[in-house]
C-alpha cells in the first residue's frame, strides 16, 4: 500500500490555498511518479523567504518555491522532504503570467515535489523532461500548459528565470 502524508504549516499572512489543495497537489505528483512518503509544505512571506534563499542558496532574493530533499532516512513513512513556498512572489508571479492564483500555486507545488523526487532543470533535456511532466500533471486538474508563455519556461535563456 502506498502511504503519502502531507505536513502542512503557514507563516504567511497573505491569502493562499488550503491545505487540502496542497495534498491534492504533492499527492497527484507522488503518485503519478509511483512514489510516497512525507512532504511537509511550509507557507512563508517574503522577509522568511529571502532568509532562506540567502542562506541556503546564496541568493539575495526570496525565490517561489524550495525544495529541500530529506536526508534522513526513515523506516516508517520515507521522508521526501520540505517545501518553502513563499506566498507573496507566488502571489506577484501569477498577477504577472497572467494566471489564476490556484493555477500558479499547483504548478509550483508539483513543480517542488519532483524536485524532492531528484528531477531538476539544470540540463536543457532534464529540464524537458521535468516540464513534460508537470504539463502533464496540470493537464490531469484542468490546468493550461504554464510553459506556453516562453517567459515561464525553464528553458528561456538557459537559466532557471521564474522557479526556485
């Protein structure tokens, strides 16, 4: 039996969705990759979002969304991991692209996930590959290709522009 726990927690004071649709979202990733375990999903503002960014990447900005794969092994439920997202660049992201806040919110919440489960975009074929899938995953909740907009894509300029 597959067993998938989400831990939720907001520090945010902006509004975001709920913890339901944030275990929706992992659990749809999770699954569609024949995974589970525990992922917590930690709701920051942008002063806890730059913090973080600051000390675990260098980067002098708060940044959508952090994965933070576990390290740790578990004998119970594996621990995949944490997600930091920070509300207010979400928030100040989808007014920008144009899209729904539930929309932008699912796409970096599945966008994390498959961080947690090793895929990333540092290789332009990686990077494909990880936005086949969330397109495909969004797809599955009635959600429109994020990548349609080249400004979005992971492949813009080479760089990683818009995720963290």
């Amino acid at each position: 039996m597959k067993t998938t726990r989400i831990l939720f927690n907001s520090a945010s004071t902006h509004a975001h969705p709920d913890a339901k649709q944030f275990n929706t979202w992992v659990s749809l990733a999770l699954t569609q990759q024949k995974q589970r375990g525990q992922v917590s999903v930690y709701l920051v503002d942008k002063t806890e979002g730059l913090s973080l960014n600051k000390q675990y990447r260098d980067k002098d900005y708060a940044t959508n969304v952090l994965a933070f794969p576990a390290t740790a092994p578990s004998k119970r439920v594996p621990l995949l991991g944490d997600l930091v997202i920070c509300v207010p660049v979400v928030l100040e992201e989808a007014l920008a692209q144009h899209k729904s806040m539930d929309d932008h919110f699912a796409h970096l919440t599945i966008h994390g996930t498959l961080h947690l489960l090793g895929f990333d975009h540092i290789e332009p074929d990686a990077a494909l590959h990880m936005e086949q899938l969330e397109i495909q995953m969004l797809a599955q909740l009635g959600i429109a290709n994020p990548y349609d907009d080249e400004r979005t894509s992971h492949l813009s300029d080479g760089v990683l522009t818009h995720h963290g």
